[in-house]
C-alpha cells in the first residue's frame, strides 16, 4: 500500500477534495517502505522495517487554516478527516502571514527513483550487513555500521488546480572501523539513489583501512593549519556540518530582520556582496543525475536550478512566500540538498600538492559558538593524519577546532572532485589557516 | 534524499531556530478533542498484551514482552504578537520484544488488536530467528520477578492538556510583550507538553499502567543594533519537567537569586515566564555593550542550569554501558571510562564529587515506576568521592559487569521504536557543608560566573569539551563586576571534575531538563534531568569566541 503511483494517489486526492466546503483545501499523500540494519562489535544488533502511509488535509476559510490527518482510505474516513480540517481551520485566529493556496505549477522531472532500491528485502540488507562483518572478523577489527533504506512518494493536490507528485528512493550507510587495542578509528559513508552503485564491503574497506592507519596517533600543538577537509569534514547525514550550517543561513527574513551573517549593517541584507574566495559556486538542482532532489517544496513551489553563491558572491536568498511578498523580493523555496562546484583533483592529488598540513576524514559535535559570525566548534574523529611533502606521514591525535564556514571559504587553497554524502555533493577542500584549539585524546 | 527534505522553510521553522532546540513531534496531527478520547483501558490492554505474549511463546519465544502506547503531544508557537503554529499530535499502537533462539527481535503495529498483536509477535520471532544467524552470543538476561498487576502515575497537580489552549496561547503572548517592552527586537516562544500513556506486560508477569506528563515552556530573545549590525540572543532559564501545567504559576519559593551584582534569577519547582522573558531582554541588551573576555585560566561558577549540561555530557554519556562496549560506536561513539579504566581506580573528579543516577526524582523527566522492560526504578550512586563505581545498564547488560540486577533505565521513545539503554536523570550531590552562592564568589580573585547553558561540543569518547552558556559575569578579587561577553571554555572531562572546590548546599539544588537527548540508530530521542547545586570549579581554560568576518 505505500506506495501509489501518480493516478491512484490523485485519485484519493481528487476524492478528499470533492468532500470540502472549505474556502481553500490543499491534501497531501506520503507514504514510505523501508527498513534498517544495525551491527555493532561484528554482530548484527537491531533491524526493522516501516511501512506507512498518510494523508494530511488543510481547510481554510479566509485567513483562517486548519489541518487534519487519517492513515485509512475510506469514503467516510476521508470525508471525517476533511470535516475535522474544517472544524479546526473554523476554530483557528486569522493568520497574519495568509497567503492563498498557490494554482497550477509547472515541475521539473528529477531521476530521483530507482527500481533496484525499491526492491530492497530483507536478505538484501542482512548480506551488505555480514560482508562488512567478515572482512572486519578477518581483519581482527571491529565494526559498527548502519543501514537505511526508503522508497517513497509525495503526492498533492489543492482546490486550485495545483497537482503535484514524486517517488524517490535513498539508501544511507555508514560504517566505523575500530582496532581491538582502542588505538586506531576509521569511518566510511554515503548515500544513494540507485543501490547499484553501492556496496558495503568496499566502503568497510575504506574505514577498515583508515582504522588500521590511524593507530600510534602523535599530538601535535594546535593551532592554525592548512587542512585537507575530506567531504564527511563538510557534510554530514546525522549531525549539524559546517557547509550544512553555511546553507542554512541564506534565509532571506533572518537577513533582512537583522539577525544572520547575511543582514547588513544599517539593514537590508548582503545578496550580491562577494562573501567568499572566487572559485566558491554553490548552487542547487533538483534534475542533477548526481543528488536529485524534490521538484516541489512543501507549500507546492516549484523548486528549480538555483545559485546560492557564484564565483563568490551571495546570488541568491530563499524565503516563505509571505516574507517574499512583504519584502518585494524573488519567491524562492529552499532547497532539498546543495551542490559545491569542484574540479578533478582526487583527495590524494590533493595530499601531493600539500607541503605541511592535516588530512581530516571527518568533523564530528559540530555546534554553533556564535550566530553573528557563524562560528562553529566541533572535533576531528576516525583518521586525522599529518602531511608533509606530499605524503602523509603520521596519524596525529583529533583536535578539537573553532572556525567559521565563512572564514574557512575564504582561505580556500584548492578543490577537489565532488562525492555525495548526506543528501548533497560536495568537494574535498584544501584550507589554509584552519582553527584548532585544543587537542582530544579520544579515538 | 529523503521524505523530511520535503518540509518547505516556512517562517516557522526558520523562526524556531531561535529557540534553543526545536523538538519533533512524533506522531500524527490530530485535533485536540482526539487528545481527550478514553483510549487506553488497563483491562483491555491486558487482554490485548496477553495475545501477543501467547503468540510469542507459541511462535518459539523464550521470553517477551508488549507495549502498547498512546503518545500525546501539543505545541504551540508565537512569535512577537502572533500565534505561528498550534500543533496537537497522538500516536498509538503496540511494541512487541522477544528472545528466540538467544537473539532478540522487535516488531510493531498499529492494529492494536489481538489478532495485530499477534502478528506483531509472530513478525518479532521471524526476525529473532533470522538475525540469530549472525548472533555470537546468546542474549542473557539479569532475572526479573513479575509484579502483576501495578500502576503509576506522574505526581502532577494540573494537566496541561486540560488548560485552554488561549489561556496558555495569552502566556506566551504576555512573555512576548514583556520581552518587546523591554528591548527585544524579536521573540519567539513556545510551550511543548508530553503526555505517555503506556502499558507494558511481559512473559515475568509483570502488568504494568503508567501515565506521565512533561511540559516546557521556553523562548529565544534577539536584541539587533542596526547601527552596528551586531545582534545578540539569550534563551529562556527555565527547565523542562516532570511537572503539570502548576510548573508555570510562578512561587516566591522557587525564585533563587545568582550572586550579588549579577541580576540572574534562576527557577526550581516553578517558573515566572514574564518576569524571565523581561530579564532576558534586558540582559540580551547588555551583552550588545558587554566587555570581551580575556582567554586564560579562570575559576568558573557555573550554575545549575548551566553545570546540568556539562553533567549530561561529561558524566551521563560516558557512563552507558552500552556506549563503552561499544555499541554506539558508529553514532554516538564510544566511551573513555571503559571496564579496564574502572578498574585502575582513578580520580573521576575531587573528593567534593558525588553523582547519583536515578529514575524517581517527582519532577524529573526520567521519572517513571518502572522502566520499558518491566524494571522497578531505583537511585544509585555513579560516582562516589571522586571514584567511579557503577554505569548505567538494563537487563541484558548486567551480567556483563558482574551484576545479576537491571538498573530499571529501558526506554523507547514511542510504540513504534525498540526499546535500549537511555540516560537516567544524572545529577551532582549538592554539598553537606552550608554554602550559598555569594560564599561561592566571595574567594574568587579571577573567575567567571556563568548562568544558563548554551553552546555544547563534546568529543565521541567524552574527553574533550566546550561549553558556552547565556549571560557571563567577570569575578574580580570575590567581585561581581560586570557582564562579559564571547565565553567559551575547554577542558578535558577528568581535569575538569577533578578541579570541582566547592559546591553549594541544598538549598540552592535544581534541576534543568533535557526533552530531545538523542541516541542510537535510527536515532531515539529521549528526556532526561540533571540536579546540581551552583559549584565552582577552579583554573578552567576560557576562549574568546568573538571572530571578524
């Protein structure tokens, strides 16, 4: 049952809409199929699967909006639910920041479904689990790892001829690698749309392999270092990231009330100030055959090819559409993931060209220290290595760092080829002057 | 991508990034009559857990057991004048948990029927049997006697659920108000309340009702200097509970005032919003001006809304067994307080630290009768004098240390999700000796005072951390002198314990809450308190955090 194609989800959908009197009535259907694998010291420790569905109705009469959900198909459930969305949205204040349901949309088409993950069973994830178990149980290390996979769709419909629908699939994995003596930490991840570009073993590989490099870690002083900022350094799928942090400030309201590294001193905000080094581009694309996203945002806007940042400078803010009427500027949804230009250069190339400075597999506890700055703290974690001379030369122990996504883009030394890793695709970065304040005995 | 990159940035979401941690809401929305509908009857949910239990041993299960849940929530949002969000969410349905072949299995339903509960339990020994495949050791739990028939319930005076929504919706409007007159540029505040409504029954024989409440009142204040383009925000110093909606009538009783010089007022059983929401304005004005630190070694006063944070970090999270063995290694991560470091003996912290672990402390938000695998609760002592002497564990950890008890800390966040191993409330014995806050100033040459906690950083194996906080005031030769800015302060976690001089008594003890402690994969959220005292801490490495850009 979870997941309908386009006619049969606009099919409930058209049916709900018939039951309203409701002013406005928009109706929205999800529905997911997925499971998990989790392993932990080289055994399997929980797996499950979730399946659901779920339609979310909203009323509204004039400013006033409420919403009601049901996860049955009937006639009189749906006709039910419509009647509570209408009880609520009767009941409701006026909404000071109304704006009407939108009307037809044109969207674009993303390859954001792939039939090999939807088929995922259970035996599926249990043979990706072991294989990453028996290279480690060979190796006498030990694994922890995490699987997850989920096909869905998003399908919605409103009184005012917008119609919208999508399937997707994503499949996560991560895997932490560890020496029997506690000394040595390695990690691998990544995500994807079609599975077939996955496998387990290989990227166990990769953690195994930085696990057994990272043993006999020296310390060396803190301080401010040329950094190798590999992409699980920049990006993350299950914690804040400082590209992620970065992105997550270019609302156009936080800006313009005053309140982000975006707002300008006297008002207004910085659109078109050149913020960062010249060759950093960021941009979003929900067709990208590397990270498709969704083609629709949750209010129905269509989302598009979007540019963030050229060359440098600020191109673009997104915002509600009440804050993009009130302030009279571009009507841009945010997007579903991001996109840093890169060039060719391999992490390793990037380790040639290096005469000293730090190989960073990953940044992990990354919070905010100061809004006004974007000022970050977090810890390197699971293989941090000293380069000299194009080589890398020793493990050396984490360190914890302060610095700012802002700072950082502007001592940029070199980009390397993008990956993609928690729903984005992003480059490895060399960066000069990198922050680190104290030094972690944790492995 | 997945199905929460769907939700569109409204003006909700990017205004909630200025409250201190914008909570999910698990389940469905529904409307609030839904919330006061009679679902769960002891009667027949015995009945319906005993349908799953029988399904289990007669699928091939060593043991089982059932929770069936109806998870409520509401939460309401405003910002300035405005209501931005009223949300009224339940979840219900039924968890089942068995051993077959020595290897657990878990499947959930939301057909709470006897004939969904049996399926759940016949799907749950399925997937026991398939993963004992790759089991290496059987799973072995510590012995649990059944309790029969039992209940508990939260000792709350009011249920927030039953309060009209406009009279809670004014609240927050009049903190708004207090917060704009005096010199907020913006506010955004929230009331989030919980109710868990859970039967558990087990193949012990153990029938158990329980009904908890929890509730949080909290805002987000930004002061913005256009004329600089500096802005500056602090955050609510109220605590989330175990409480009713009786937290938020405020008692002259519960009002405890920071050292001479500060103008900090800090809440113990329950909250003024107005007069903090005023405070705060005004405070977050101060900090536009206030002087930036110098970094170097200070004595720290931290108080308990503060240190509750450095507690839950540096002491709560190293201490899961299930962290030091190893099993949250990929997440979370591991732990430096491993069986082998117990066992050397070394100083935790100073003499001055005692740190107790418990489930029953009225008010708390760990508190409960008995935990998700049917375990009494109970307090105990983690660290006692400076030494490490136990962890935190459940019914299959125990015999790993050598215990034959469970510590009664099970949790599982909703029906759907499998219960493990969650953080009790952890909290810092206040001192026996009689010590006011002022008596914790008054020998302090060079020292920082720090009230509120805000930026938190610690690293997998729980050594190295940062911590900020919401107001900060420069000690001087025993002094209050003034309101700093741009503090952050290092430490390693065992230097840091073991500087801990002196601890205020009793009288100065509360707790501050945490509703969204996160762990495991898929990642649980689960809600936990911390008790201390204002304590002080000597020679604690400051940064200065303030950057140019």
């Amino acid at each position: 049952m979870a997941i309908l194609s386009r006619d049969e989800a606009q099919s409930i959908l058209k049916k709900v809409l018939s039951f309203t009197t409701a002013d406005e009535c928009e109706a929205t259907l999800n529905g997911t199929n997925g499971g998990n694998i989790r392993t932990a010291r080289n055994t399997v420790s929980t797996a499950g699967a979730v399946d659901n569905i779920s339609l979310a109705v909203e009323a509204r009469f004039g400013k006033r909006s409420g919403v009601a959900t049901c996860n049955q198909f009937d006639d009189a459930t749906l006709r039910r639910c419509v009647q509570r969305a209408e009880e609520v949205a009767r009941l409701a204040p006026e909404s000071p920041e109304y704006v009407p349901l939108l009307g037809a949309q044109q969207y674009l088409t993303a390859p954001s479904f792939a039939q090999s993950t939807a088929g995922i069973t259970p035996d599926y994830r249990a043979s990706q689990a072991l294989a990453g178990i028996k290279l480690c149980d060979q190796k006498k290390l030990s694994s922890a790892s995490f699987l997850e996979d989920e096909s869905g769709f998003i399908a919605k419909r409103n009184n005012k001829g917008l119609e919208a629908y999508q399937q997707f699939t994503n499949l996560d994995f991560s895997v932490t690698v560890r020496t029997p003596d506690g000394l040595g930490s390695g990690y691998a991840a990544g995500d994807f749309t079609d599975i077939s570009k996955f496998d387990a073993g290989r990227m166990t590989q990769i953690a195994a392999d930085k696990a057994a490099a990272s043993v006999g870690a020296k310390a060396i002083e803190p301080g401010k270092y040329t950094v190798i900022l590999e992409p699980a350094a920049l990006v993350s799928n299950t914690d804040a990231s400082l590209l992620g942090a970065l992105m997550n400030a270019f609302d156009a309201r936080n800006a313009d009330e005053g309140r982000s590294f975006l707002s300008k001193k006297g008002g207004g905000n910085k659109k078109g100030e050149k913020l960062f080094d010249e060759r950093v581009t960021i941009y979003s694309d929900p067709t990208s055959a590397d990270i498709p996203g969704l083609v629709f945002a949750g209010d129905g806007r269509p989302r598009q090819k979007t540019t963030w940042i050229e060359k440098g400078v600020v191109k673009n803010l997104y915002s509600s559409r009440f804050w993009a009427q009130k302030a009279g500027i571009p009507d841009i949804p945010g997007p579903s993931g991001f996109i840093m230009a890169g060039g060719t250069a391999s992490t390793a190339d990037l380790i040639k060209s290096t005469q000293k400075g730090i190989l960073v597999t990953r940044l992990w506890y990354i919070r905010p220290v100061d809004p006004q700055t974007l000022l970050y703290t977090g810890l390197t974690r699971d293989g941090t290595f000293y380069i000299e001379n194009g080589k890398i030369k020793h493990p050396v122990k984490n360190f914890r760092f302060n610095e700012s996504p802002i700072i950082m883009l502007n001592n940029l030394e070199a980009i390397g080829r993008p990956v993609r890793l928690g729903g984005n695709f992003v480059p490895p970065l060399k960066i000069r002057d990198f922050t680190f304040t104290s030094l972690s005995d944790a492995v | 991508m997945k199905r929460r990159d769907f939700v569109g940035l409204t003006s909700l979401a990017a205004g909630a990034l200025f409250l201190p941690s914008f909570p999910s809401l698990a389940g469905e929305p529904v409307e609030l009559a839904r919330l006061f509908d009679p679902v769960m009857d002891a009667a027949i949910n015995k009945r319906l857990a005993d349908a799953a239990l029988n399904a289990a041993k007669s699928a091939g299960a060593s043991y089982a057991d059932v929770r069936i849940g109806r998870y409520l929530n509401q939460a309401l949002f405003t910002r300035e004048k405005q209501v931005q969000n009223i949300a009224n969410t339940e979840s219900y349905g039924a968890g089942v948990r068995v051993i077959a072949n020595g290897t657990w299995g878990f499947a959930a339903t939301n057909n709470v029927s006897e004939a969904g509960l049996a399926k759940a339990a016949q799907l749950a020994v399925q997937i026991a049997k398939a993963n004992a495949k790759a089991q290496k050791e059987p799973v072995k739990l510590a012995p649990q006697k059944g309790y029969g028939e039992v209940s508990w319930k939260a000792p709350i005076q009011q249920n927030a659920f039953e309060v009209p929504i406009a009279q809670k919706v004014d609240l927050l409007l009049a903190a708004n108000a207090k917060a704009m007159e005096n010199g907020a540029s913006f506010v955004n505040s929230a009331l989030f309340q919980v109710n868990e409504q859970k039967y558990f029954a087990s193949t012990d024989g153990s029938y158990i009702d329980q009904d908890i409440h929890r509730i949080w009142p909290t805002f987000g204040i930004t002061v913005v200097d256009r004329s600089t383009g500096k802005f500056r925000t602090r955050q609510a110093l109220s605590a989330s509970m175990g409480l009713g909606y009786e937290y938020l009538t405020p008692k002259a009783q519960d009002k405890i005032a920071g050292p001479a010089g500060s103008d900090v007022i800090g809440y113990k059983n329950s909250y003024d919003i107005l007069e903090d929401a005023a405070l705060a304005a005004k405070q977050t004005k101060q900090k536009l001006t206030a002087k930036s630190v110098t970094p170097g070694k200070y004595d720290l006063v931290l108080d308990p809304h503060h240190l509750g944070l450095t507690i839950h970090e540096s002491v709560g999270h190293p201490l899961e067994l299930d962290r030091v063995l190893g099993y949250e290694a990929n997440f979370a991560g591991t732990s430096f307080a491993t069986l082998d470091w117990k066992k050397q003996g070394k100083p935790y912290g100073s003499k001055l630290v005692n740190i107790v672990a418990d489930k029953r402390q009225p008010g708390s938000l760990g508190a409960v009768g008995y935990d998700d695998e049917g375990v009494q609760t109970k307090e105990w002592d983690l660290i006692k004098d400076g030494k490490l002497v136990d962890y935190q564990k459940i019914r299959d950890q125990a015999h790993i240390v050598g215990q034959n008890e469970s510590d009664g800390c099970c949790y599982a966040q909703s029906w759907q999700d499998v219960q493990f191993q969650r953080m009790p409330n952890v909290s810092l014995r206040p001192g026996a000796q009689k010590l006011s806050v002022d008596d914790m100033v008054k020998n302090v040459e060079k020292g920082i005072y720090i009230a509120g906690n805000g930026s938190f950083s610690i690293d997998q194996q729980r050594y190295n951390f940062q911590f900020g906080g919401q107001v900060f005031y420069a000690i001087e030769n025993g002094k209050i002198t003034g309101m700093l800015e741009d503090v952050a302060y290092q430490a390693n976690t065992l230097e840091f314990w073991n500087s801990c001089a002196a601890t205020c008594d009793q009288s100065d003890y509360r707790l501050v809450g945490f509703f969204n402690d996160g762990k495991g994969q898929p990642s649980q959220s689960s809600a936990v308190s911390h008790g201390s005292a204002t304590t002080r801490f000597n020679g604690v490495n400051v940064i200065n955090t303030a950057r140019k850009i």
